[in-house]
C-alpha cells in the first residue's frame, strides 16, 4: 500500500470489545504484595495494559474464528491437519511437519533428539525456554550476537544478526561433531525483537554447511523478521514479503515456530524439517508427549486458524501497521527520557533497566523493580529480561548479574489502540521524573530453572540499592 499520511491506522474494524481491568494504586500496591513481586502471579482482570508477552495474546480475524467452526476435531487423519500441513509446506518448504501446542514443545522434541552432554547449540541468541530445554537435555546453549546488538542507544538496522567470525572460532574450538545444530532466532528475541538479514543468514548458511551442521530458524517473529529485510535490505524493497520469508526458510534445515505470535493465534506451533531420522524420532516423543501425528496436542479448529493466519500475517498493510506501532511507542518513551534498545523492534519496545535505574545494583533487580513499578503506577504490565530471567547462580544459589537489564514491553498484535500506547507512554514519563524513589528487590525463593515465572520476591529492605 502507498501510504502517504503520517498516522499509521490499524488495518482492521473492530467487531467485539473485552473491558479492561481497572484498579487504583492502593489496590495494585496489595496485589503486588500478594503476588510476591512476581507479574506472573498477578490475575489477568487486575492488569489494566498486559504487554507481559505477544505470545497467543493476539485477537484473530472473523476468517479465522470462521475458520473455527469448520474444524475437524478427528482423532487421525483430520481434514484440519492436511489444510495445516499445506501451508506450513507452502510456506517454509520443508517436509515434514509435526503440529505441537506450542514453541517450547518443539524444542524440547527436538533437543530431546539431538542434544545431550558434551554438545553445544550455537545461535545467534537463544530465548528463555529454548536455552532452558538445551540444557535440560545436557548440552550447552552459546550465543553469538554481533557487537552493535549491545550498544542499546546506537541505531543499527540489523542488531539480530549473529558474529559469523565469532561462531566459527568456537566451532573450530569445540569440533563441528559436537555441535548437532545452529539456530538462528528471527527476529532475535532477547535482544530487543531485532532483525537478522539476509546476507546475515546467508552466512549462517554458508558457515553450517562449510562445517556439516544443520541449520535451524526459531521462526515464532518470521513474517516481522521478512519485512524489517524488506524496509531495511539492498535488493528487498519491492519483493513481497511472502517471496523474502519463503527465502528465508530456503536458508535453512529446518524450523519450530511457537504460532502464537506470527500465525496470529492463541496457541498452537510446529516443528519442521526435512532430516526423516529425525522427525522420525520426533514423531515418537510427539506421540508420547503431545499426541498423535495428525493433531500434536491441538485441536483441529486450532490447526485451521493456523493456517488462515500464517496467510493473514503476510499481508503487508497489516505488517507496516504492526512495526510501526513498536516505532511510535519507542519514539515517544525516548522523547520522554526514558532509554530503549534503539532501534524497536518488531514486537515491542525494551526499556534499558539498567541505565533507567543506575542507583540499582543487578543483585536488587533492576529489570523487575521497574516492571513492578510500572504495574503499581499504572496498571501496565511488562516482563523482566534481565538477572531474574538469565542470571546464573553461585554454588550458594545466589544470583549472578545478567549481561543486560531490560523490560520488554510486547504488544499483542490486533488489540490496542494508538490510544493506549499513549498512555503507557504517559505513565513510563511519570516514572521517568521519579526514579530514584523506585526500590530494589531481593529474592525470597527461586526454582533453579526458568525463575522468573514462579519466583517470589519481595522490597530489599527499604534500601535503594
């Protein structure tokens, strides 16, 4: 679409409307408590703006809830499975495709195949559940970020990008046989929803085959990752994003997508691939873990509302939509001197905790604090990217500082308003003018994995650091 205004519209009507969740400050400042600092604990109705994930929080289209009532709820061999299959096929090319509930179901599939001690996967970033089903398995997740993704406030049209140099060294460190797999995350999640290139992933390419080690997209981002290369790479500006995703897919081995961020819809993923040894295998842990072949622990309305939305998210005017309401969020927090990953990316807009809060060591979460600090004055929820979620631990348990403090602030896709950013824009302001009142936390209880979604925290004792 040639469009020529400055205001971005949302590309859709809105046909039915779900109130929010308002509170005042003295009732969140009691949730809180009950919640043991922790937003995930905090009930859904108390949350005013939830920007705690993009992940199956989007609202689907009036084809896809169409597409609902014709599913085909079979046990085998369901219709609803084969129009799934299609457009996975389609789409990324592979052949085989094996329906999972979710993204970290996949990765825990396939690590669950291919990994295991002595063995490195090397990516260049891996998020939450996929480092932490890595190294359930035993093997070690690496990362490779380029230098430019950890200057949060210099502008870089590709900071998702991996250090190919850097990669190789390892690998010629470690022995390719060790490294069953590479993955490239698209967009690059845990830092800043950023793009990977063409000529990035092209190089992946080339380095993985130089070496005999398949190559893997993360691909839940793709359709975002596609237009970022579209709007920012030589070569790409009038090729449809479809044709730069489908070239993206042709890069590699194999992909998982958790669906519940680019196909649009509020559960569901894939595993895909073209190595028949190892869906083979995966085929067995999905039978024994998620269910049969044909449905893969989802429903067969939920196979069909896949397949609308993986077509639905290439749709360019909605994706211009899309990055630009991250771009209008993050613009407007700058202005107001609040620091972010700068560029935003795809999904959101993360808040640089630890230059927000500098008076905060890491051991006192700043990340967390902020986010608990943005609930308690507005009724906005984020989640903490930081010590919490990525710290290690001593022998004592203790937790040791995150390379990064952020706060991602993910926006569901088709389901706020320009409106409504404008206010948590408002609300980050106001914090921003008293910062140094906001208190550090300290730990009261933690699982050794994956902590950030059950810790229990609470006030480090009234001091600020």
């Amino acid at each position: 679409m040639d469009w020529k205004w400055k205001t971005i519209i949302e590309p859709f009507k809105i046909k039915s409307v779900e109130p929010l969740g308002f509170t005042t400050r003295e009732e969140r400042l009691k949730i809180l408590n009950a919640a043991h600092y922790n937003l995930f604990n905090i009930r859904a109705e108390k949350v005013l703006i939830d920007l705690l994930t993009d992940s199956g929080t989007g609202a689907m289209s009036a084809a896809q809830w169409g597409g609902i009532m014709i599913g085909d709820e079979s046990y085998a061999g369901a219709r609803s499975y084969y129009t799934f299959e299609r457009e996975v096929k389609g789409l990324t090319g592979f052949a085989e495709i094996i329906p999972v509930h979710q993204g970290r179901a996949a990765e825990k599939i396939l690590f669950g195949v291919i990994g295991g001690r002595g063995k490195y996967i090397i990516s260049n970033s891996h998020f939450d559940t996929t480092r932490a089903n890595v190294e359930f398995s035993g093997a070690q997740a690496v990362d490779f970020p380029v230098k430019e993704a950890l200057d949060f406030d210099k502008p870089a049209p590709f900071k998702g990008n991996a250090d190919i140099t850097a990669m190789e060294k390892f690998i010629n460190e470690k022995g390719a046989k060790n490294i069953p797999l590479c993955v490239m995350t698209v967009t690059n999640n845990s830092l800043g929803g950023q793009p990977v290139s063409m000529e990035n992933l092209k190089a992946a390419q080339n380095l993985c085959r130089k070496h005999g080690i398949p190559l893997f997209l993360d691909c839940a981002r793709f359709a975002e990752n596609a237009y970022f290369i579209k709007l920012r790479e030589k070569g790409y500006a009038q090729c449809p994003v479809r044709e730069i995703a489908q070239e993206m897919f042709e890069l590699a081995d194999g992909a998982w997508m958790s669906s519940k961020k680019d196909a649009l819809v509020n559960i569901g993923g894939f595993l895909a691939m073209n190595n028949r040894d190892w869906s083979a295998k995966a085929r067995q842990m999905l039978i024994l873990t998620e269910g049969f072949n044909t449905y893969g622990g989802l429903a067969g309305r939920d196979l069909e509302a896949i397949a609308i939305g993986l077509r639905e998210v290439l749709d360019e005017n909605y994706l211009q939509y899309r990055i630009r309401s991250a771009q209008y969020l993050g613009e407007g927090l700058l202005k107001r001197g609040v620091p972010i990953i700068n560029p935003p990316g795809g999904h959101g807009v993360y808040v640089n905790a630890r230059k927000f809060l500098p008076h905060l060591k890491p051991q006192r979460f700043p990340a967390q604090s902020l986010a608990c600090a943005l609930y308690l004055e507005g009724g906005i929820r984020g989640v903490e990217i930081g010590t919490l979620m990525f710290g290690r631990r001593d022998a004592k348990n203790n937790f040791l500082a995150a390379p990064m403090e952020l706060v991602r602030l993910a926006m569901p896709r088709r389901v706020y308003t320009q409106s409504h950013i404008d206010y948590v824009i408002e609300v980050l302001g106001a914090l921003a003018k008293k910062k140094k009142t906001i208190k550090g936390l300290e730990v009261v209880e933690a699982p050794k994995v994956l902590a950030h979604f059950t810790a229990k925290l609470k006030p480090a004792g009234g001091r600020s650091a």
